[in-house]
C-alpha cells in the first residue's frame, strides 16, 4: 500500500500539481517558468498577474488537455503498479485512480488562480504528519519487535506538503521508520536473510579450512629442506566477507510485498 501511495504522490506532483497545464512543450514551459520565476522575486503581484493571463490565454484548450493529462498519468501509475494488481482488479483499480485524479485537478484549478503563488514539497520532514494505518499491528509481528526502538525518521512521501504562500493548506504525509509496519518488515527481512548469510559465513570459512591445510601441505613439501633458516606457517585469519543492506533497502523490499492490494 505504501508503495502505490508515494508512486501516486509522486505522480500527482509532476503531473497534476503544477503552476500550469499550457504550453505544454518543453521550450515553452522553460520560458514561461523562467518569466514567472522572475516576476516572482521582482512582485509576488506581477508574478501572480502574469500566470492568471496564461491561464485564461489556454483556457479553451485546457478541458481537453487535462483530459490528456489524466489519460497519461492513468497509463504512468498503472504500468508501475499493474504487476501487483490481480488482473480482475486492475479495472476497477484504473477507475479509482482516475477518480482520485479528477478531483486533483479541480481542487488544484482553484490553487491555480490564486494570488498567492503555491508550493509543492515531496521530500519529507519532521513535521510532516503520519498516516496511522501503518501504526497497526501486523497478526504475524515477530517477538523481538517488542524490543525493538527505531527512531523516528520520515522515510518516503506518502501525499506531499502543500503552501499557498507562507499558509501550509496540506502539512504532508510520510511513512516513518519507527511505524509498526515499517519495523515488523524490516525484522522480517533481515530473518529471512540472516540464514543464508549463515550459510555463506559457514562455507566462506570451510574453504578457508581447506586452502589453510594445502597451504601447510605445500609449505611442508616445498620446505622440507630448509627446516630451521626460519621458515615459519602463519597462515592468516579467513575472513567472511558479509553485504551491506541498509535499512531502507529492507523497506523498499518491505513496501513491494505490502503493496499485494494498492487500490
């Protein structure tokens, strides 16, 4: 769920939550951006004026582009999380999703024509709020959860921050690392892989063992007649070499097994 809630966020910020839907090319976007940004650190005002003219200069367009936009960011969304929908799903799941994203272009049309220009933030802070369907207790939380304290650090965006100005109309929402979900997946994680990591210390030192008893057979063979100028076996230590895994590396992997059902 969380996985399909911070790809979503991420959509709804590049897609959805923008100063202007037209033009739409590249070119044109980076001279209008540059124009507004200008405007902006001259007058609020001017800046304000400005983008209220170019809203209302495509305003006979923007219906049927915004109905593009929608279509686009649909096909973006689907194609990452479609893999983790059961196929007699995915319908109904698309026009959730649609939905959700309609009413984030009409709530957004008034943050649009505001005279105040507005700010979207998608990288967490801790201030942002929290989403408490991840504080649940998982039915199969292990024992040494229980003993477990992660401090809280906000790990991925889950709806970003949303400003009018100085005003925060959205604080934002994160996934925390010290959410019950959140900890129980990255014990679980790190169980199933302390076995094979067993495994490999075990047959990492093993083949140590072994090399260590040719290396003496070799040294005893090659040296048998120099006994006494000072040759001396001192073989060194083995070392089992052991991959790092941060802790975001187990929530990623976390995420992408909670995320069966992300409508």
């Amino acid at each position: 769920m969380a996985a399909a809630e911070k790809i979503i966020a991420q959509k709804l910020c590049t897609n959805i939550f923008r100063q202007y839907y037209l033009p739409e090319t590249l070119a044109d976007r980076q001279a209008m951006d540059s124009v507004l940004e200008r405007l902006f650190q001259v007058n609020y005002r001017d800046e304000a004026i400005f983008r209220l003219k170019l809203l209302s200069a495509y305003k006979s367009e923007e219906n049927r582009h915004i109905t593009g936009v929608v279509k686009s960011t649909m096909q973006e969304v689907a194609t990452i999380l479609g893999p983790l929908v059961s196929p007699d799903l995915l319908g109904d799941f698309q026009s959730k999703l649609g939905e959700l994203l309609l009413e984030g272009v009409k709530l957004w049309s008034s943050v649009q024509m505001s005279a105040v220009r507005a700010w979207v933030d998608n990288e967490p802070e801790n201030d942002w709020g929290t989403f408490e369907d991840y504080d649940a207790l998982v039915d199969s939380t292990p024992d040494p959860m229980k003993h477990v304290l992660v401090p809280p650090n906000p790990t991925d965006s889950l709806f970003p921050r949303v400003s009018i100005g100085d005003d925060i109309i959205c604080q934002g929402y994160a996934l925390w690392s010290s959410q019950n979900m959140v900890v129980a997946a990255g014990l679980e994680c790190s169980q199933a892989k302390s076995p094979i990591l067993s495994h490999g210390r075990l047959s990492s030192s093993r083949g140590a063992l072994a090399r260590r008893g040719s290396d003496r057979r070799r040294l005893s063979s090659s040296t048998s007649s120099a006994i006494g100028d000072g040759w001396t076996d001192m073989p060194t230590a083995p070392g089992a070499q052991r991959g790092h895994h941060s802790f975001s590396d187990h929530v990623t992997s976390r995420n992408k097994a909670l995320s069966g059902s992300p409508s």
